[in-house]
C-alpha cells in the first residue's frame, strides 16, 4: 500500500488516486481536470458530490491556468503565505470540471508547503485535487497509518511522508470584491491579514463554502465541548495547558498542549482525537481554546467534531 512518489506520480497519471502527505493533513489526491479521475475520490470517501475539493499546485503560475478574474489581494496573499496552509476561492477556467467544484463556478486553489507534496505534483504534471484522505465527516489523518485505517483498501497507495506539521485544514478564503472573507479558520488567521480589512463568515446560515456542516472531522466516541461539572464514568479529556481541578475523575487524560501553545495543539489535535477514540471510552469531553489566533480554527473544528455542547 505505501508507494515511492514516483510510483505515486505514475498512478496518478493513469487516473488513479493515491493519499499524499501535506503540511495540514493528508490528501486523497487525483488529477483535478480528470473528472473520471476525481470521481474516484468522491467515491472512496463516500463524500457527497455538492462538496467542493480543493486543488493543489506546485508553482504560482499554475494559479492562471485554473482561475480568471483574480483579486490584487488573492495575488497578495498568494504572495505572501504560498506555499502554505491557506486556500484561495477565485472564479474557475472552463478547464475545471464541474465535478471538482461541486458545480460551484469557483474553484478552491492551494500550494501547499510540504516539499514531498510539490515533488509529487510537478512529477505528475497537472494539479492535484485532494481533499483530506478520511471518509466523509471522519477524523482527518495526519499520519500515513490513520490513512491505511480508515482509506487501506480504497485506494490506489499512500505516500508516507511522516507527521503534518501544522495538523489542521488549511484556512479557506473567498472574496468579495477585493474583500478577503474567511470560510474556514485556519493557520494564516485574520489577524494576519487584518491589513487587508477581512471578513468573517460564522457557521450556518447560507454558508458559501458547501464542505462546511455542523458535523464533520468526528471521532467514533461522542464528543462533547466543554467541562461537565460532575465527570460520568469511562470518560475522556482532551485537555489544553493546565488541567482542571477535577482531571484525576477522567478514565483518560491527554493534552493538547501542556504550555498552553495552540500552534501546539493543532498539530497534536487529530493524532491525538484518534488515541482518545481507541480507548473504548463513553464519551470525550474536549476543553475550549482561548478564542485567539490558531485556537478559534481548533475551536471551530471542535465544535464540527462535537456531538453536543454542554
Ligand atoms: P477539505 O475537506 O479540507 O479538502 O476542504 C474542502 C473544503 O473547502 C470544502 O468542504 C469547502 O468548504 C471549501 N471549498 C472548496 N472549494 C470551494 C469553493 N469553490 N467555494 C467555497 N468553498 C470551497
Ligand atoms: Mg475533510
């Protein structure tokens, strides 16, 4: 199942679909302008056909041979935060087919940091649609064995490329004008780009970016946000920083971080999800981040992986 990315390139260009390793978590990649190709995709994942992927180059300049009309400020973010954990929502070229967008007219482009990732795509030499390599609404992988678990015998191979290193979904952006929107809190957060007077679009309520439901990015075990004041039997913590008063009630503790780092605790967030899932447990309870920086995309994916709110 593990393949070199030379075989992975190969594969790919013969219309298969292989599980690459990004920097945020691995992608289930096919070529984005196959549509027989990316229908592959959507049906290992068993991923409904109205949400959109993500397409993922190797250069700048593949951006003009996907999207028209772009934004100064796409160009700028592109500039500044590619390669890296941020997507850009741009006005699709004919070239895409229907089936990667979701039958939206835009499509989601990213370059991604991983090295091995860009090797893979200039050795196949079209860009790649990968969305996260798990089933629908699933936890995402951020290790080559949590896809082998989940994706094994549904796919064409895995490229292990080690751990990701940021740990979650890149941040997606679309525009308004030249008005940034945020669809998706991510590593590249608003305030990095407050410069460019961004907007932010809350959960529900005709969300533009269709991939985005209430539940998503779930565990097996119910997950609950936040602390119960009195802690039932056979639970689990998914802690940040210092631990509660009543930790040692908890069949399970683990941390997300224990100095209280968020860039910390999203790269140990999925690896971590999936440990607590493992356990046999009844039910996960995950603390709330301080509303900051990389904690509001760790709250959001949270609240997505939750199965109620206390
Ligand atoms: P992922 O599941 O991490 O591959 O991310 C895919 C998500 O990106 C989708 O579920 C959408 O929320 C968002 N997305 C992709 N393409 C578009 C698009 N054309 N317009 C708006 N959002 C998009
Ligand atoms: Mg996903």
């Amino acid at each position: 199942m593990y393949i070199s990315i030379d075989k992975a390139a190969e594969v790919l260009k013969g219309g298969g679909i292989v599980a690459i390793p990004t920097e945020t978590v691995y992608g289930l990649a096919a070529n984005a302008l196959d549509e027989i190709a990316v229908s592959k995709v959507f049906a290992a994942k068993e991923r409904p056909f109205f949400d959109p992927l993500i397409v993922h180059i190797s250069e700048l300049d593949e951006l003009e041979n996907l999207a028209v009309e772009i934004p100064k400020n796409a160009r700028g973010l592109a500039e500044k935060f590619w390669p890296g954990p941020l997507t850009l929502v741009l006005p699709k070229r004919k070239n895409v087919p229907d089936l990667t967008t979701g039958g939206l007219q835009t499509v989601a482009v990213r370059m991604p940091k991983k090295q091995i990732a860009r090797d893979i795509i200039k050795l196949a030499g079209f860009p790649l649609a990968a969305p996260s390599a798990n089933m629908f609404q699933h936890l995402s992988p951020t290790s080559a064995e949590h896809v082998l678990e989940q994706l094994g015998g549904r796919i064409d191979g895995i490229v292990d490329g080690g751990v990701c290193e940021v740990g979650i979904e890149s941040t997606v952006i679309g525009f308004e004008g030249e008005t940034p929107v945020i669809y998706r809190p991510g590593a590249v957060t608003g305030e990095m780009i407050k410069d460019m007077g961004y907007r932010e679009w809350g959960m529900g309520g005709g969300n533009p970016s269709p991939g985005l439901l209430d539940k998503h990015y779930s565990p097996g075990t119910p997950l609950f946000l936040g602390l119960p004041s009195e802690v039932p039997q056979n639970s689990g913590l998914l802690a940040f920083g210092e631990l509660p008063a009543n930790s040692a009630a908890f069949a399970k503790v683990l941390n997300l971080s224990e100095r209280g780092d968020a860039t910390e605790a999203a790269a140990n967030l999925y690896r971590l999800l999936h440990e607590l899932d493992s356990f046999g447990l009844n039910r996960i309870f995950a603390v709330i981040l301080p509303k900051e920086g990389l904690g509001n995309a760790i709250n959001d994916r949270l609240s997505r992986a939750g199965t109620a709110k206390i």
